[in-house]
C-alpha cells in the first residue's frame, strides 16, 4: 500500500494542527486545558488525576516538539521527514492511547467514542506517513 506525497501532507496538517491547539493550549494555560479540554464542558484531562502544572507544561512542550517535526516534514516532504514523523507521532500515541482506552471508566459513551477515536485517528495517521510514496 503505498501513500501519495499530498495525502501525508494533509495528514502532516491534520497532525500540526492537534499539536499547535493542544501544545499551545496546554503550556499557555494548563489548568485551563486540565479543566475544560477538548472543549468547555468535557473533563478528559481532570478525570484522568490530580491537577500537575508542571506535568501538564510538560504535555504541551511534546505537543509543541511535535509541531516542530511535523511542520519539518511538511515542508521538506521527502519519504525520510514523513518516517522521522510518523515514527515520533506512533511513539507518543500508542502508549498515550493505550492508557486512554484502558481508562474509560470516568466518561460516557460520546466521551469514549470520541476520546479512542481521536487518539486512533492520531496513530493510524502516524502510521501512514511511514508507508511508501
């Protein structure tokens, strides 16, 4: 299976745009995003523990480090910057959807739905910026 140049760079967008509104969010104001992420009214981050600003800082320089691969990737658009990325995006999202998955018990079933299927999405994504071109 092989995925062309401009399919990874929509997915390089996609996964830039999750690491700018998460990272940016996430170090600019981390009890903000500890309450109210992904959006006013839903708690996935606060019913995961105890509020961490360090940890959540933390959370939201990955995101940004992200960024900076991923936007790396979208420019140069060479099969080597799109593996470099995919393979950082799958070490983060298999064990950070791993934890979600197994940890579904504090949501409702939209909550979970769409918590699995973001982060899924995130890692097939990553996955497929290491097929060939």
């Amino acid at each position: 299976m092989a995925v062309g140049r401009k399919a990874k760079r929509i997915m390089c967008s996609v996964l830039g745009a999750s690491a700018l509104v998460v990272g940016g969010w996430a170090t600019a104001a981390p009890h903000s995003f500890y309450t109210t992420f992904p959006f006013p009214g839903r708690h996935w981050v606060s019913m995961a523990g105890a509020y961490d600003e360090h940890l959540v800082r933390d959370v939201g320089g990955l995101y940004l480090s992200l960024l900076v691969v991923t936007v790396w990737a979208y420019r140069r658009a060479t099969t080597e910057a799109f593996r470099v990325t995919g393979v950082a995006w799958a070490v983060f999202s298999t064990p950070h959807l791993l934890f979600h998955a197994m940890h579904l018990d504090r949501l409702g079933t939209l909550d979970s739905i769409s918590e699995v299927g973001s982060l899924a999405a995130t890692l097939i994504f990553a996955l497929a910026l290491l097929l060939p071109q």
